[in-house]
C-alpha cells in the first residue's frame, strides 16, 4: 500500500448549522521569524478540505469558557517551542474538554500525556527520518523533539520516526487513542504533510478518498496565450483532465486583448479544462466594508460569462477564509473552493480567524513537494487535493511543465467523468457545471470554438509586427541621431583641443 493510500472512503454531509463540524484552534506564535505561520496556513486549509469550521485564536487572545460544547474539538499547536503555551485559563478549559483533543508540537502536559495514556521523551540533537509504508523523508535537524516511547493498549499510530544511528531507534509518529491525538510537529510541505493530514482526518473521522486535481496556476491577462493555449492543447491530447486559476479584469474588457485572453479560456473549456476564477489584489484601508471589491468580483463574472467564459469556483490564498469582509465578498459566491498558500503579502480587512465551508475545498499544494513520494494511477489523497504547477511563460518554461506532468503516474480527478457539479450565485447571475455541462440562468450553453482569426493574434511574448516596426524605425532614428551627436562632439573636441595649445605657442 501506499502512503497516500485513503483507508476508507467518507461520504460528508455538510450542515453549517449544527456545531457538529466546529474546531477551535489555539496556537501559541505565528513565529514571524521562521515565517511559520505558513505552518498555521497549511492546517487551516486542510481542515477547511475535511469540512472542519475552524475558529483560530491565539493563545494571548484566549477567554476563559471560549472551548464548550459548541465544538467538535480542539487542536493546540505550538509553533514556535521557545514560546509555548502559558495561558492557564486555556489549558484549565482544555483539560475539562470532552470532545477530541490533538495536540502538535512539545510542551505536553501531564493531565495530557495522561489521557493520551503514554510515556514520552525529549530527544535532543537529531535528525530522524519518517517513514510511512514504502516512503521515507529525512527530516530536518531538530534542536529538540518529544516522541511517544509506550503506547497505551488499542491507541494506533500513523508514520514511524526513526533515528540514523547504528542502533536505530523508532518511535511514532501520528498518534491515536480514542479521542485524544498527538503530533510532535507539524509542517507545510513533502511527505509530513501528507501524513499529517491523513493522521488529523482519521483522528476527526474525516477520512476520504480523492484523486488529484492537476492544476495550472498564475495564469493572467498578461500570461503568454500562445503558451497557455499550447499547453492546454497538451493535456487534452495526453487525456490529462485539468483545471486552471486564473485573475480577470474589471475594466477594459471591451479591448481586443479580452477578447483574446477569453479565447484562449474558451478553448481551455472545450478541452476539459475547468477554470477557478483568483481573487485580486486586497488594498489596504480603502475598502473597508468590501463594496468595491464585491462590485469588482461581480464585473469579473459577469464580462467572462458574456463571453462564454464560466468558472466552476473561487481560487484564492488561504487568508480569504480567515477575514470576514473577503470571504463575504468573493468565496461566498461558489460552492467550490480552491485554497492555495498564503504568499509574502498578506493584507486583511476585517480579519477573524473563523474559516467557514464550501459544498467542497481543494487543498492546493505544488506538484513538486511530491517529488520523492512513489506515487501510481492508484494513488490517491485523503482530502480534496489540488496539485499546483505554476504557468510557464517560455517554450523552454512549456516544455519543462511538460516534461512534469508527463512524469506523474497519477490518475488525474476528471470533472466531467467524476461527477463534478458546482455553482457561482450572484445576485443577477447563476453559473453551473455539472459533468461537464455549463448552465448559464439555468439555461444549456453551447461554448462556441475560437474564432481562427484569433489564433493569428495571439501574442507570442514578443511585439506584434505593427509596434515591431515602429520600434524598429524609431530605433534607427535614434541610433543615427546620436552618431551625429557624437560627430560633433569629436570636431569640437579637436578644435577645442587646438585653440588651447596654440595659447601656449604664444
């Protein structure tokens, strides 16, 4: 069996009313300096993908009778170990909790090595390896880590630490005893991901059974068409089914450059391909109840769909889910989400950290991280799983992403095969998918094919002919201009040159 290999396959029910999906998450530091937060992004979204409504605080924001019964569980996250976990009145209210607890990271305390029913130890100075199945990942080198040396009786164990030394020495790695659940770290990228996501779902009875969605990401008005339409011609002749995150604009659509970008969309579709429409740019402090940019999401969907452009969901980095204003401005529109990492700018509006449900959330993460994980066409994730390959933006670049995805024995999600059905409501318009049929106001679209005279247009990363030229002329023009500067700046030099020596002859 294989590492990604699901145990059970979880049909959800999704109610937003009952409390039966609420977990409270209490972490200790972002860790700013390590940029970890990352670490709190990642877990935010992939409970998000196991259709967990999370509520994050932090640890100096706690109030006492904040974790009652209204929550499923709660996870503690210590995320930076120098810090660690002081509140008293949040472990006070911890330790009465009847619900499931997960511990990541050090700072266990007795009343939970006590219901976790263990011993544990801190190992100092080591670099252990994890193993799951037939995988292995070297971890990085730890200053310190507590690792489970007994087990309680019936508790189970997801992964194996393992130390380098000559008498090697194991230890678990996710582990499970009835409700109560522990990890010693938790990380945002390779195979500890996946196995912690896999540990965390089986802890919260979310286990599920999902293949990947290949996903190209970066795509923009600005993105090189010719290369876009090229490598979504590739994966239509390779039967690779795929979906693509891609920005509009607000303004301007009437331009033949729309006109363009949306052809090249237009073909994405006819091929299989389905499109997440990405959130823009948050500005700070100018919208702060989110009415432009609620008028910017709704021109976004209106002027594609005039084009027969129709995305299935909202793509967006991990932080829109945690702000109240952005999430009620754009991810409340679609029953599908696609939710990437955070990147080095994160900008808030009116942030509170309690991360809502779609009907389904994919969890973004880069093709890549999977590079030393055996992966076959029976691989499959234990969350809704999109694999992310950034859009190439050169024929080097195109054959390069190629080459990646050729090279993924996967058994690729295929929206129209699979069942996938979806909806964008708007006030005055309602998009549907559903196996791979577009319903525009309820009424059957037929998505024409691109105008050939289109194809002759698209930009080849290079000027077209009419500004080539201009340029061109305008060049020389100037080259000329400023040899004949330089002309006259030799003659006045040599003239110079000679007035100054014949006063010294005199």
């Amino acid at each position: 069996m294989l590492i990604l290999f699901s145990l059970f396959n979880f049909s959800r029910t999704i109610n937003a009313a009952t409390n039966h999906n609420r977990v409270l998450l209490v972490y200790d530091s972002q860790n700013d300096v390590k940029n970890d937060k990352k670490n709190i992004d990642a877990l935010q979204r992939s409970l998000t993908s196991m259709d967990l409504r999370v509520k994050t605080v932090s640890q100096a924001d706690y109030k006492k009778g904040t974790l009652d019964k209204k929550y499923l569980g709660v996870i503690t996250m210590i995320n930076w170990r120098q810090v660690g976990l002081i509140n008293r009145e949040f472990i006070n209210d911890r330790d009465k909790f009847s619900g499931i607890k997960l511990h990541i990271g050090e700072n266990l305390t007795q009343t939970e090595i006590n219901q976790l029913g263990i011993k544990v130890q801190k190992v100092y100075q080591q670099q252990f390896i994890l193993k799951k199945d037939s995988n292995r990942e070297q971890l990085p080198f730890s200053q310190s880590i507590t690792v489970i040396t007994q087990q309680a009786n019936g508790a189970s164990q997801v992964g194996t630490l393992s130390t380098q030394q000559t008498d090697q020495r194991s230890y678990p790695f996710g582990y499970i005893n009835g409700k109560q659940g522990y990890l010693p770290f938790f990380t945002n990228k390779g195979l500890s991901l996946i196995v912690q996501t896999q540990m965390i779902a089986q802890l919260f009875d979310r286990v599920g059974k999902f293949q990947p969605l290949l996903t190209i990401t970066n795509v923009t008005l600005y993105t090189n068409l010719r290369t876009l339409d090229e490598l979504s011609k590739f994966c239509y002749k390779m039967g690779i089914p795929f979906a693509i995150s891609t920005t509009s604009v607000s303004k301007n659509t009437e331009m033949k450059a729309f006109d363009r970008f949306t052809a090249v969309l237009r073909n994405i579709e006819n091929r299989g391909g389905i499109i997440f429409l990405q959130t823009p740019e948050v500005s700070s402090g100018v919208d702060t109840a989110g009415q432009l940019l609620n008028q910017k999401f709704l021109t976004y969907i209106v002027s594609l769909a005039r084009q027969q452009v129709f995305p299935v969901g909202i793509s967006s980095a991990g932080f829109w889910n945690q702000d109240k204003v952005l999430r009620n401005n754009s991810l409340k529109y679609a029953d599908h989400w696609l939710l990437m990492q955070d990147g080095t700018k994160v900008t808030y509006v009116n942030q509170d950290n309690d991360a809502q449900i779609a009907k389904q959330s994919f969890f973004a993460m880069p093709a890549a991280s999977l590079n030393d994980v055996k992966k076959s066409d029976s691989t499959t994730f234990t969350i809704p799983t999109a694999l992310t390959i950034n859009m190439p933006y050169s024929q080097k670049e195109l054959e390069h992403v190629e080459s990646e995805i050729k090279n993924l024995p996967l058994n690729w999600y295929n929206p129209v095969e699979d069942g996938f059905s979806s909806e964008i409501n708007t006030e005055t318009t309602s998009l549907k998918y559903n196996h791979g049929d577009y319903l525009v106001n309820g009424k059957l679209e037929d998505i024409q094919n691109t105008n050939l005279d289109l194809n002759k247009q698209f930009s080849d990363g290079k000027p077209n002919s009419l500004f080539k030229d201009y340029f061109k002329v305008q060049g020389n023009i100037l080259a000329v201009f400023f040899v004949i500067i330089m002309i006259i700046l030799l003659i006045f030099i040599f003239i110079g040159q000679k007035v100054y020596w014949n006063r010294f002859k005199r």
